[in-house]
C-alpha cells in the first residue's frame, strides 16, 4: 500500500531525475533505489538530495552511511522526510 | 608538401523535420529515438545529443572506432541554465553541471556502446567543419584506418541569439572518413565570404555535391563523385 506521500516522492523522483520511461507504478516501495533496482546512478543521489533540500528543506551529509541508509528504497526515504521536513 | 587527402567512406545525418530527398541516410524525425542508448543514459543528454548517438550506433557498430565531435555551441541551454542558477544563488543541479561539458555526448555515447578508443570534443568559433578535417588528418597520418568525425549544432536559447550568428536549424552528421577508402574529398584555396558551415550545410553538401567553403579558413572542399 503506498502512502500519499510515498506517491508525492515518486513523482519527485521521475520529474527531478527526468525518467521519462518511467511511471509512479514502476517505482516498488521495498526495492532498491540505486545501481539495483530502479538503478539510479551518483548523479542521481547529488540531484535527489538536492531536490530535498529545495522541496523539504532537508540538509543531508552527502556522503555518510546514514545518507546511505536514507537513500535505500522509497519506504525509507519516506520516512526521512516524515521526520525532517521543515516544509 | 601535399597533406594527406581524405576519403569518406560512408555517413549519416539528422535534419529534424528537413527534407532527406528520398535518402535514407538522412532521419528527419523531430525527436529522435535514440535507440541506441539506454533509457537511463539517454534522459541525460539533449535531442542533437540522442541523434548523435544513433548515428553512431551505424557507422560505428564495432564501438572501435576514433571519435570527432564537432559542435559551436555544444549543448547551451544546459550551460546557461547552470549560469541562470548562479546569478541567483541557487544550488547548481549536478546532473546539468555533469554534463553540460563540451565531450558530454561522446561521454554518454562511450559508456553505452563500450568504445574506449580516443575521443575529441572541439568548438572552433564557426569553422568546426576544417577543425573536423585537420583533426582527423591527423589521426588517420598517424595510422587509425578511420576516424568518424561529427558535428552537431541546435539554436542557441532566444535570449542569446542576437549575440550568434543565425541558426539555419538544428542538426547533426557523423562522416567515417579514412586516407584511401571511399569518395575523395578534395581541399582547394577559396575566396569566397558568408557565414561558415553549420551542419545543414554540410548536410545538403553530403547529399548534393558540390562545393563547400570556410570563409575563416579560405579552403574548400568538393566531394569525388
């Protein structure tokens, strides 16, 4: 079951990472966002943690294991933003 | 002394809803497919940028092959869009910066097909159709059987183009070019004036014949029959 905003980082994903073959169904919640699964790339990351901070006002260390953590699949970075938003 | 001539052996173009005459190594699609690249690659470069890679994708289907890419303005929506966001103190989008560099699509284009051979990206201020030449003289002199040479070119973004000499249109050709294979092309001295070529010009020259001149350069170059 995806949440409401499971569903609003989809679309982030798709719009900010311009995949444009890509629909909001094609995006499984539990499966890896980067290299597996969705397989985005670093480029990715730098742009993704770049729309968070813009839409979300979320400030992440670019290159920490938690970031990492963060980053796994959409269920995890739902809930980074649930806990960090300030907007 | 003579400088070595060059042969072409075989080309390809693209000419966005332009009039290919019934060639079929001319696609006239407005967007191309870019085919030749994954989807994950292909989102990263522009229209010119996915033409290019498929003309590629035919005239170099081994990937070994020597690479030229020719451009005057390279990909400059990206570029001022990048110099938009610093104007304002804005962050930079890293997938922009990534590659708004001059060699980006030959880049993309390397990663996809697995072609490790050298690669040349080269502005040359208008006279991008003489550095193409001059630059695989060399290379071929130095003993590649061939080299494919291309360029590309899309109007600059409206709010630069008083500041660059008109576009005749989008457009890109890729030219395998070697020393002894294929159609003579033949360099003389030239006198005559006008705008460079773009790659419509070179386009029409491919499929038309005749003469094609660098006022920069005062050389013209007419294709063998």
């Amino acid at each position: 079951m995806t949440t409401e905003l499971e569903l609003e980082l989809k679309q982030l994903i798709i719009d900010t990472l311009e995949l444009e073959d890509v629909t909001p169904e094609d995006i499984d919640p539990d499966e890896p966002l980067f290299v597996e699964g969705l397989g985005l790339d670093s480029i990715d990351a730098l742009e993704l943690g770049l729309a968070l901070q813009k839409r979300y006002g979320i400030q992440l260390e670019a290159d920490s294991e938690e970031t990492r953590r963060h980053f796994a699949n959409l269920r995890t970075l739902a809930a980074l933003v649930e806990a960090r938003r300030t907007q | 002394m003579n400088s070595p001539s060059l042969h072409l052996q075989d080309w390809r173009a693209w000419l966005p809803d332009g009039d290919a005459g019934g060639d079929t190594r001319i696609a006239t699609d407005t967007r191309p497919g870019g085919r030749s690249l994954p989807a994950m690659l292909r989102r990263r470069v522009n229209l010119a940028g996915r033409a290019v890679a498929d003309l590629l994708a035919e005239l170099d289907p081994d990937a070994d092959s020597i690479l030229l890419h020719a451009s005057r303005h390279g990909d400059g929506e990206r570029t001022l869009e990048l110099l938009y966001a610093l104007a304002e103190d804005a962050p930079l989008s890293p997938a922009r910066f990534g590659l708004s560099v001059h060699n980006a699509v030959l880049g993309v284009y390397s990663i996809a097909s697995g072609n490790r051979r050298s690669l040349q990206a080269i502005a040359a201020g208008g006279d991008e159709l003489a550095a193409l030449f001059s630059e695989a003289r060399g290379y071929l002199a130095e003993g590649a059987p061939q080299v494919i040479a291309v360029f590309s070119d899309v109007p600059v973004p409206p709010r630069f183009a008083d500041h660059a000499p008109a576009s005749r249109g989008a457009a890109a050709l890729a030219m395998r070019l070697s020393l002894d294979n294929g159609r003579a092309i033949h360099e003389s001295p030239w006198q005559g004036g006008g705008d460079p070529p773009q790659p419509v010009d070179v386009i029409a020259w491919l499929r038309d014949g005749g003469e094609l001149g660098s006022p920069l350069r005062g050389r013209a170059w007419t294709l063998a029959p």
